[in-house]
C-alpha cells in the first residue's frame, strides 16, 4: 500500500503548495518511509514559515524516525510548551 501513494507523492512535490497542503506531504513522506526527502520539504517549510511551530513538531516525528527519541523528546516538549492542548502533538508523540 505504501507504494502506491509513492508515485502521488512525487507529483504533489513538483507543485506550489500551501502550508496546510506541505504539511501533509511531509507527513504522507514519513508515512510512507521517504525521511530524506520530508526532510528537505521540511527545512524549506521552516524558512518560508519560521513563526509556524508546527514544524517543530513534523521535525521531533522525523527525529523519532530516524532514531534519535532524546531529540524528539526535547522538540516535542517545546511544541507542547507552547501547545498544551494540541492533540495532534500528544498524539504523534505518546
């Protein structure tokens, strides 16, 4: 199933998209185990959006992915700081 969302995945990348839709791309490339290239959507998402702290938490679920949870854990806790009563952080990360 994870490869058939591949090949629409690549086709949303080449378009201009809005920061709700980069959002979820991101989210659809850790989903479907693309880390390297969420990565690259993501640090162009946190400079075009730098006050936009949902980056910080799509960059503790990367970290979580790519094995490092002590810097997850710190990224989530700064997003939650500022967040208390986001469910999508409490439950990307518990």
């Amino acid at each position: 199933q994870r490869d058939k969302i591949k090949e629409p995945i690549d086709q949303l990348a080449q378009l201009t998209l809005t920061a709700e839709q980069e959002i979820w791309l991101i989210q659809k490339c850790l989903d479907t185990g693309r880390a390297e290239q969420a990565q690259k959507r993501l640090v162009s998402f946190q400079e075009r959006y730098p006050s936009d702290d949902r980056g910080e938490l799509l960059m503790a679920w990367l970290k979580m992915y790519q094995g490092y949870p002590e810097n997850a854990l710190e990224l989530i806790q700064k997003y939650l700081s500022g967040n208390p009563g986001s469910a999508t952080g409490w439950r990307r990360w518990w």
